[in-house]
RNA sequence: GCUCCGUUGGUGUAGUCCGGCCAAUCAUCUUGCCCUCUCACGGCAAGGACCAGGGUUCGAAUCCCUGACGGAGCACCA
C-alpha cells in the first residue's frame, strides 16, 4: 500500500490516517508501506521543498518506517514511455482545445475535432510536448475514453498539460510537459506492485478513470477504498495546510508546532506520543462518510502512555499569598502516587504560600495543602490545624495544591487556547526538558525549555 | 443540471455481504458511587443509537422502493 502526500507542508492530524491504518494493515498482513511524493504539479500545487523531509519526520513520529521512498517528478521519462505506449494502443490523443471548449463538448457529450486524430500526429505532437514547444494551455495529451459516458467526469480526461513553471526540485526543473494525478498514480500504483488503494471521497472517480487506461495497457486494477474528510473538535483553525501557512506567515500563529496548530508537530510538542495518534485515528475506520475525531480520544490513548511515568509537581496559576503560621517548614508530597520508591519532594513553607484563587477558603473554613497539613484561613493567615488526614477522607476538608510564596519557578504553560502563566514549586526545576509531568488537578504537561527568565511547558491534556 | 456515495448513542466503531444468536458490541464521553492527601490512575454502576415511510418475510439495523438529510465529482489541482 502508499501513502501519495502532496509535498506542501508539513501535516496536520487528519494526514496521519493514511499512515496509521497502512501502518497497521502491513503489521497485520505483513504488507508493503510506500511513501510517494505527488508532486506533479509545480504550478498550483507547487511543491514546498522542505515539505519532502517534514513529512518523512512526520511519519517517523507516528512510528513507522516506510519501506521505500519515492517521488514522482524522478519519474517523468517513466510516465511519457507509458503515454508513448498509451498513444500507440489507440488510447490518448494530442488535443488544442480551449478547456472552456473541450467542457462545453464533453458536457453535451460531443468530441472535439482532434478525437479522430491518427496515431503518428498524435506521437509528434506528444514528443513536440516533452521537448517543451508548446506553452501552457496550448496542448494537452487525452485519454481517449467514452464520449458519451454517462457520467460526465469520466470522459476523455487529461493525461498530461505544458506548465511553464520550472518546479522547484532541481532534479525535475528542466520539464514542462507534466502529468495529471491521475496518470501518474494509475502507472505508479501499477508499477509499484500496489494491491490495495485508500483515498479520499474527493477521488471516487479516480479508479472509474484509471480503469481505461489499465484496461489499454491489461492490467489489473488495484483493491480501492474511499474514505471520508475527517474533522477534528477543539480546533478553531481550519484542518488545511494552506490555511496554517498562510496564519503562519500572517503571525497569527507561531509556526507549525504552535500549540493551537492542529498539526502533528504541534501534538509532538506537547508531549502527545505518535502512538496515540495512531491509535486513535485507526479507530475511525475506514467508512465512507466525513467523520469527526475528538482530542479527547487521542488525550484518552496518550494519558494511558505518560501517567504512570510522569512524575507529579504542583502549578498554581494566579496565585494569592497567604502567610503560614503553626505548620512544619515543608511539605513533602511524592513525586507520584503508585511509585513511592521515586522520592518525595520538599516545598518549603516558610515564607508563605500560594493558592489558586479558586482554592482560597473563606474566612475561618479550612483547607488541606496537599503533602503538607489542613490549614485554617484567618485573614491574610493560614494557620495549621491540628486536623489528621481523617478529615480529608470524611470529605470534610478539601484538598488543594500550593507553591511557596518564594523562590519558586516561573511557568508559561502554552496550550490550544493561550498562554497561562504561574509559578511552580522549586524541585520542578529538576526536570528535563522533553519530561512528561503532571501537574496535579490541571492536567499533564511537557517541558520545553528552563530558560533564565521562565519555564515554558506545552499542556499536554487533562 | 448530470453522475457517484453515504446515514447505528455527544463522538468513533462492531453488526449489514450470507435476515433470526442484536430488547444492538466496544472505546471515548457525561453522571453517580468506591479508592485516593489530584478533578490523574484504578474499580463499580448508570445514561445514550439502528434517518423517515412503505414493501417482502413467520421474522428486517440487515433485503427492495420512495423520500429527507449529508458528502463528493463533472479542472490543462492534488
């Protein structure tokens, strides 16, 4: 099987079903995973040259390495030896027509006056198409295939068109003569022993086009499924990759591993593993409607991943200072619950302490500062109580987390809906960066950087 | 306009080919309880769906017809 990427950047969430499900289906039948760059088109669909790699990178995230590599502007000589051979089977002619004309003839179902050309014009003026004396528009080489088929897409569509636009690789800037899409990969799907062929709705008539030329050269169509557009919740920006770029370069997002980007890089950056990804985007199956995948299946697929390895440190956004009279110097909550043997941390209390806003008792009610002792609020004061933990299981007191009022380390924490800002308690400092921690009752977090200034950590999910 | 395709709980999915084992599976989700010094993890429970109407049949989520709704193609884009 393959995976047929158009080269213009890097991918977001929904590209990574072709490699999840093909990725599964070689696992499971021990199968082929071809990656092939479409990039046939240097014009519109001109090809972004760092996308080649950014996509490699992309499908290495996800896990898989694919079994061969290729692209299909190598391949040009190999596409105009099988139009050659297309032509003299009687299956293509050389056309002039306007593509306002042609449509108009197609539409009534109508061939134009170059239908009926013999073979040897054909094969010149094709050859006058590589060597590049036409200029766009000019001529185009036709399948030649039902006139009057019923459905008007699949009549006499384009092989090959003239575009001036040198295309960007080097290796391929020389041609002007180019194959369309479906010309390209029909051959290439042919010669590259593909057996089982997925793509999008979009390209439901793709096989039905293809199958003429198969059908010229003998040979034997591939097993083909569609499958829908998918939507992913959470995101306010389009699942496009034009649409990123152009946010992009507008400053409206930071880059392609912007937290609000839904692009994989992104989900790479806030510690979301590639598997998670897989998982989830395997589990939408292969059906042929649009389907809608929400984050929190994949949250779901990557929390199983990290909780047990992501040590637990305490966050408090917004924090209001209060004084701590009465209680030991520190609190010493473990660095994760189901692991003792992982040590404990030291939150000095001495100097005061912070409290969510939400968190802050009333005046006289009390609350428990998690790993430290149950505290009673009096004015700007929380004095120690001499509650046991017995309070806390009755459901009396609630439990909160905390940071010192000093010495602590500035956070940013970047996610999908802003930037949050607070201060986390002194021995967050000892993570490295690419750890994968939990703040406790906020939700996971990677750390990206311990810079001078801040901390800045990607929220993972809750 | 012409031509294709689809429609199972909030989301995804199994079942549809070969009608009965489906008073519909699993996951996620939501809620409640248990566990717990986290609103994490774990455990238990509950909630919630066969697009509509006809037809065939002893029997239809499954087959047929019609309709509604949704999607896609009709490009010298991929």
């Amino acid at each position: 099987m393959r995976a047929a990427p158009n080269p213009n950047g890097p991918w977001h969430i929904g590209h990574a079903r072709m490699p999840a499900v093909i990725g599964s289906y070689k696992e499971r039948y021990d199968g082929s995973f071809i990656v092939r760059f479409d990039d046939t088109d240097p014009e519109t669909k001109r090809p972004d040259l760092d996308a080649y790699d950014a996509i490699l990178d992309d499908i290495d995230y996800l896990g898989f390495e694919p079994d061969d590599v290729i692209i299909a502007s190598d391949r040009l000589e190999t596409y105009y030896e099988h139009a050659r051979n297309l032509i003299d089977a009687g299956g293509a002619y050389t056309c002039s027509c306007s593509g306002e004309t042609f449509s108009d003839l197609k539409n009534s179902g109508e061939a134009c006056p170059h239908r009926d050309k013999d073979v040897e014009t054909t094969m010149e003026e094709f050859e006058a198409m590589i060597d590049g004396e036409y200029s766009a528009g000019e001529m185009v080489l036709r399948v030649r295939t039902d006139i009057e088929h019923k459905n008007p897409a699949l009549r006499d569509w384009v092989a090959f068109r003239m575009i001036d636009t040198p295309h960007p690789r080097d290796e391929a800037a020389a041609y002007r003569c180019w194959p369309m899409l479906d010309f390209q990969s029909g051959v290439d799907d042919h010669l590259t022993g593909v057996t089982h062929i997925i793509r999008g709705i979009d390209l439901q008539d793709s096989a039905k086009r293809q199958q003429f030329v198969y059908d010229y050269f003998d040979w034997e169509y591939p097993e083909v499924i569609h499958w829908g557009h998918v939507q992913v919740d959470a995101y306010d920006v389009k699942l496009s990759t034009s649409t990123l770029k152009e946010k992009i370069e507008a400053g409206e997002l930071d880059g392609w591993d912007d937290p609000r980007a839904p692009t994989l890089k992104s989900l790479r950056r806030r510690g979301i593993r590639g598997e998670a990804v897989v998982e989830a985007l395997t589990a939408l199956g292969t059906s042929t409607s649009n389907v809608d995948l929400s984050m929190s299946s994949i949250y779901a697929e990557n929390r199983e991943l990290v909780d047990d390895e992501a040590e637990r440190y305490f966050l408090v956004r917004d924090g209001e200072r209060f004084e701590v009279a009465g209680g030991p110097d520190a609190g010493h909550p473990p660095l994760h619950p189901d692991h003792e043997e992982r040590g404990e941390r030291t939150i000095p209390a001495t100097d005061g302490v912070v409290l969510e806003a939400d968190d802050v008792p009333a005046e006289g009610e009390r609350v428990w500062l998690k790993g430290y002792a149950c505290v009673r609020r009096e004015g700007d004061d929380l004095v120690a109580t001499d509650d046991g933990i017995d309070v806390v299981r009755s459901g009396d007191v609630d439990v909160v987390h905390w940071a010192p009022a000093e010495d602590v380390v500035d956070v940013r924490m970047r996610s999908p809906d802003g930037d949050v800002t607070g201060v986390a308690e002194p021995d967050f400092a000892d993570t490295a960066v690419d750890d994968v921690v939990q703040f406790e009752r906020i939700g996971f977090a990677r750390v990206d950087e311990h810079g001078a200034e801040e901390s800045v950590v990607y929220w993972t999910h809750p």
